[in-house]
C-alpha cells in the first residue's frame, strides 16, 4: 500500500515537472535555485501567466516572482500578541513561522493601449529566482517594445526594479503615468539621512531619468481611457490604485494595499510593517475593499497568492478573499 502511494505520487510528479519545465530547461532558471521550495520552483520553471478578458481588454498577470519571508507576525499584525497572529493563520490552514511572498505585475491590452502596471524586482532580484516579468512577458507573446503605457502604483522596489535593464530604460517606446505626491516624496532631497534614503536613491535611479516622459497624476485622474487612478495613501503617501471599466466589466488593481489575502483582508486595521503611515494605510484598506464588496468587483492584490485575481464578501471585522476561478472565462 504504501509502495503503491509513492510509486503514484512518483509518477505523479514526475509527469507534472515534465509537463511544465521539459520544453524550456534554462540555465539560468536552473541557477538561480536559491533556499525554500517556492524560489526552487521559481528558478526550475519559466514564470507563470494568467490571462482573461475584461469587457474588452484582455489582462494577463505574470508572476515576477515569489519569496518565503520568515515569521509573518513581523510583517503582519505587528501590534497584536504574536499569539493572535499564530491563530488566525492556523484558523486558515497557514503555518506560523513562514510566509509566502509574490509579486505580481499586469498588463492591460486596451486594443490601443498596452499598459503594464508595476514593473517587478528587475535584475537586482534575478540571481535569487525573481525579476522574472521580462520572460513572463515572452511567455505572454510581449515584447517590451509593445508596452505603450506603464504605470505605477508606487514607488517601492519591488515596483519599480524593472523599470531599468542595464542602465536604460526596459520599456524604450513607453511612456510612463505615476502620482504626483509619491514622486514627490521620494525624488526629494528631504528623505537623505532617513529610513527612505535608500528608495530615494532607487527612485533617482530609475524613475528620475523617465521624468520627462511621465505624465504625474492625482486623485481621479485617467491613466488611459478606462483606467482611473484613486489615491489610497499609508502604505507609501502617494499610493494610487487603479479602477479598470471595460464594457461594464471592472477590475480594481490595488497595489500594496493589503498584502496578505488573510492577515490583511480578515484583519484590515492589523499594523503592517511596510505601511509608512499605518492608522492611514488601514483607513484606505477599510476604504478599498469597502468598494470591492459592495459593488462586487474583482480586484488584482500585488501580492496576493498568484494570480493574484479575486473578490471579497466582508466577514467578521473584515473580509474574505475569494480566488477567482472561470468568472472571466465564460
Ligand atoms: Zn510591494
């Protein structure tokens, strides 16, 4: 019986590998293994892609990547008793002392417009088994050239990493959208000698030398003809998430914010470590997912679990993520 079992999974497994890594075994992929089965997986397959419709745009997620972060109730819930933490993940068949971690930028092909929103790690991240959008691009049948748009819906790294290749811009026929207040925030000098001088250096790296070629936004301002940006600040103070309307179709890309499809959507006013202004990134959360439940939308979470596409019902003091499954594909 036993023997049975594992022969099954053997084959199994063997037949699921062969299926994905066979046609495209990469050096590099293989590489880039670093600890933890989730970057193994990243480094032994080519990066993941998603695509549906929306009304009449077609969107497609690539995954940059993925990591495992240590001891979620540093990240998440940080001014609650680690217990609180414990449990709540536990309720949610999640273990306690490691996380998973993806990142997910999108493309939006509006048939005049290819807009990419979020740019992922870049090549910083590649020997660790991330800064994977280029190839997932590939694997989408993109080239960068084709992106007409990109937008951002801040300024972290893991944002805007891809922006640059090699000292030049990644995405050389674009022209970029990306908020006014989060530019000026990070562009100014005020932040040397501070907890954000080093996303001060990134940003006049790779977002300064595309300023003349960025059209800054604020609050309910378009991105292209059906895409509008909103302001929902706290995780950085300029964070703009994006209301996609095609058809009467919807999409709500909200960036980072929340960033844990438990600890973040059950918990919304749970401290998170990365949210700059905290009371203010929960008050937007609140805000946020308020919308995506009463008006029963899908929203596309950064670093929700891949593809990172779902809905919401409000439950207990927050809400409940509901993956989406074939509701764009019939
Ligand atoms: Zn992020």
């Amino acid at each position: 019986m036993t023997n049975l079992i594992s022969i099954d999974r053997r084959t199994v497994l063997a037949a699921g590998l062969g299926l994905l890594a066979a046609p495209i075994i990469n050096t590099r992929y293989a590489m880039a293994a670093t600890s933890g089965t989730e970057n193994q997986m990243n480094a032994a397959t080519p990066p993941q892609i998603n695509r549906f419709k929306l009304g009449s745009f077609t969107v497609t997620v690539v995954k940059d990547g993925s990591d495992v972060i240590e001891k979620p109730g540093s990240t998440f819930g940080t001014n609650q008793a680690p217990e609180t933490v414990d449990q709540l993940l536990s309720a949610n068949f999640l273990p306690a002392d490691k996380f998973v971690n993806s990142y997910s930028p999108a493309i939006v092909d509006t048939g005049t417009d290819v807009i990419l929103v979020d740019t992922g790690l870049g090549a910083a991240s590649r020997e660790r088994g991330m800064g994977l959008l280029k190839d997932g691009l590939a694997a989408a049948g993109y080239t960068p050239d084709q992106i007409t748009v990109v937008a951002l819906t801040h300024m972290h790294g893991d944002h805007i990493g891809g922006l640059m290749e090699d000292g030049a811009p990644a995405f050389k026929n674009a022209r970029y959208v990306a908020g006014q207040a989060e530019y000026d925030f990070w562009s100014d000098k005020a932040r040397e000698g501070t907890p954000a001088e080093n996303g001060h250096k990134l940003v006049l790296r790779n977002v300064a030398p595309l300023a003349e070629k960025t059209t800054f936004i604020k609050e309910g301002e378009p991105v292209v003809s059906g895409i509008t940006a909103m302001l929902a600040t706290g995780h950085t103070p300029g964070h703009m998430v994006f209301h996609v309307e095609s058809d009467g179709k919807r999409l709500l890309m909200t960036g980072d914010t929340a960033n844990h499809y438990i600890l973040s959507l059950q918990r919304p006013d749970w401290e998170v470590r990365f949210d700059m202004d905290k009371a203010d990134a929960a008050a937007s959360r609140k805000k946020v997912f308020d919308m995506v439940a009463t008006d029963r939308i899908a929203f596309l979470g950064y670093h929700m679990p891949f593809p990172a596409v779902g809905f919401v019902e409000r439950y207990e003091t927050g809400y409940r993520f509901v993956p989406k499954t074939y509701q764009f594909d019939i």
